[in-house]
C-alpha cells in the first residue's frame, strides 16, 4: 500500500482528489484502508475503481473484464466461471462508467489532422439505437461515442462535441459519410468563443483551416456499385496537404472508421449486423463500447503504429502514455473528482477558510 498514489475521495474534503500532498495514511494493512488526517474519514483502496463492494477478487474481475473487453460473449463466461449472467453484466456496466470518466481525464486535447465518424445501427431488445464513433488517423486514437434512439441532429452533436473536446484549433480534416446533418453538426462544434470586452456570451468563431469532406456511396441492391468523393467545405489543396501529412496521400476516404467499426463488431457482438444476441439496454451497450474503446486506446498494440520499430497502442502514439496498459491497471486507476470548492455564503471569509483555500483550492 503506497499512501503517495491515492487521494481523498470525500466529496467535501478540501484535499480531494490530490495526490502526494501527505494528508493520507494507512489505517489498516489487513482491510487495505487508508485515512485522511484533513477529514478524518477511512475509506477502501477499491474506492473510484470497479471493484468497490464487490466481494469477489479484483484479480478476477479484471480477468473477466479482460476477456469481455476483446471480444468474449458473456454467457461464456457465465458457463466458465460460474458467475451469474446479471453479476457480469453488473461488472461490466461499472468498468464502463469507470472508462467513461478514466476517457474524459485521461484523453487530452491535440492537433489531430484527420477525423473520420460514423454511425452504426443496434438492434437492442424491443428498440433500436444509433451508435456514433469517431476516430483520429494519425494516431488511430478513439475518440468517443454517443447512443441516441434516433439518427438525429442531437446524435451527430454529441459526436462533434467529443471531436471538439479533444482537438485545439488548427487545419483539421473531417471525412463523413453521406449524412447530410454531419456537416452542421461539425460546423456548429468546431468555434470557439472571442473576447470582446463587452458583457453577455462572446460570440463562437468558426476554426479556420478546416476542411469536411463526403464520401457517398451509391447502392444498387444492397451493393455498393460506385462511390462520390466530395468536399462540402475548403480547398482540394488544402485537403491533399492534410491528407499526406495524417495517411500519407490518398484519396479522402472512410477506411480508418470502418476498420474501427470491424474492431468493435468483432469485440461486441451486439454490434454485428446479422445477429441473434440483442443488448438489453442502451446504458449497458454505451457501458460495453466504453470499456472496449478504453482497451483499444490504452492495451491493445497496433503493427501499424510502431515506435521504435515495436507495436505500439494509440495512447503511446499520441503521447498520452509511455507504456501499453494492462486491463487491471485501466481498472484499478482512480479517476480523481473535481478540485475542492467552499460552499457559497455571505460575508467575509474566515482565516481559517482562507488558510484551507490557500493550501487546497489554488
């Protein structure tokens, strides 16, 4: 047990969430426990991790995550370790909401060159969802995803929004495919506010240099019989600068976001479009993609993203890590909470709240 690489989880600690500070100590070595001398409250090692009151051993847990996260059916491991099916499903709705906020810390904005999205329709159990993935090609990062009911502008927004969240404003390629409402949804998400010195909300300026491209493919009995290359927004000589400098050349195309679709078909099998096994809800199909998309950026190594002529992961390529993560590690990384803030009241502040923001909220 190392007192240096955990924090405190209490929401209303003023040392939350902050590591190294030597406010913590260990209560029991048995009972794996650690104390804050600031708060005075104990609390589980487990605690910001999957395994938080569960009674079986993280170890496997984490195997049966493992397993799940590349591609595994659930009623395997059902047969195999003698779990029941609802316990999995627990588990892994937990590892995803924990990959979900691990996702949005973790991940960090960066000039991304090319982004290609998608979208994928899921038969759920008496419904049907849309699915929306996007993926940057340099690094073959993930960038997220969004689950709506409809294939609506809401959908395609979320999607923007996460390709916003993790991109700075610079040249960026955007390659969809034939959907008309991609094309606001990115324009409506790639700005940024200007100051302008007055009151009120600034006004959203649209990135310069970016460039959106089409891929329409023309269908004649369920075959693709012809595909329309089109620039919706830019310059061809713009796009062909970006396009040798994120795939070294080519053609605009969505080849990066469809070999990523394959990955997650062939790691989800509610994804596959022909298929017998049916999700159950949409938060547990969310769940499930964030804990695969986790894996694919922090565990699994790519032949196609050497470095130092070894495979390496999409986090390494995108300096993010130096390593390639196990599934345990993933699982057992404390997503620390927001950073402390005294509750608003009237007056003057104390000395004593003066000293504690002093030391904690700065």
């Amino acid at each position: 047990m190392d007192p240096h690489s955990v924090f405190c989880p209490h929401p209303n600690c003023p040392a939350r969430g902050q590591w190294g500070r030597g406010n913590i100590g260990i209560q029991s070595q048995r009972e794996r426990r650690y104390r804050c001398s600031l708060c005075r409250t104990s609390f589980s090692e487990r605690v910001g991790t999957p395994f938080y009151r569960c009674r079986v051993a993280p170890a496997t847990i984490a195997l049966v995550l493992t397993l799940v996260a590349h591609g595994c059916p659930p009623r395997a491991i059902v047969a195999a370790f003698g779990f029941q099916c609802r316990t999995v499903r627990a588990w892994i709705q937990a590892a995803g909401r924990h990959c979900q906020q691990f996702h949005r810390h973790q991940v960090l904005p960066q000039e991304l060159i090319q982004v290609q999205a998608d979208e994928l329709r899921v038969k759920l159990q008496g419904q049907i969802v849309w699915l929306g993935m996007a993926v940057a090609v340099p690094t073959r990062l993930w960038l997220g995803a969004a689950v709506s009911g409809c294939r609506d502008r809401s959908l395609l927004r979320a999607l923007a929004a996460w390709v916003h969240a993790w991109s700075v404003p610079a040249p960026l390629l955007v390659v969809v495919d034939g959907l008309a409402g991609y094309l606001d949804a990115f324009r409506w998400a790639l700005r940024s506010p200007q100051p302008t010195g007055k009151g009120g909300r600034p006004p959203l300026i649209p990135w310069t240099g970016v460039v959106m491209g089409r891929v329409i493919k023309q269908y004649q009995r369920r075959r693709v019989v012809g595909i329309e290359r089109e620039l919706a927004q830019g310059t061809a000589a713009e796009a062909e600068r970006l396009l040798t400098q994120s795939q070294g050349g080519g053609v605009v195309n969505t080849a990066f976001i469809e070999r990523l679709n394959a990955t997650f078909r062939t790691r989800l099998s509610v994804l596959v479009r022909r298929t017998r096994r049916l999700g159950r809800r949409p938060a547990l199909l969310e769940a499930a993609v964030y804990l695969i998309g986790c894996v694919y950026n922090f565990c699994s190594e790519h032949a196609s993203l050497p470095i130092g002529g070894q495979p390496a992961t999409p986090a390494m390529h995108a300096g993010l890590t130096d390593h390639c993560w196990t599934v345990a590690e993933l699982l057992w990384y404390p997503v620390p909470p927001p950073p402390w803030r005294p509750p608003k009241r009237r007056g003057r502040r104390s000395q004593a709240e003066l000293e504690l923001l002093a030391r904690w909220a700065t």
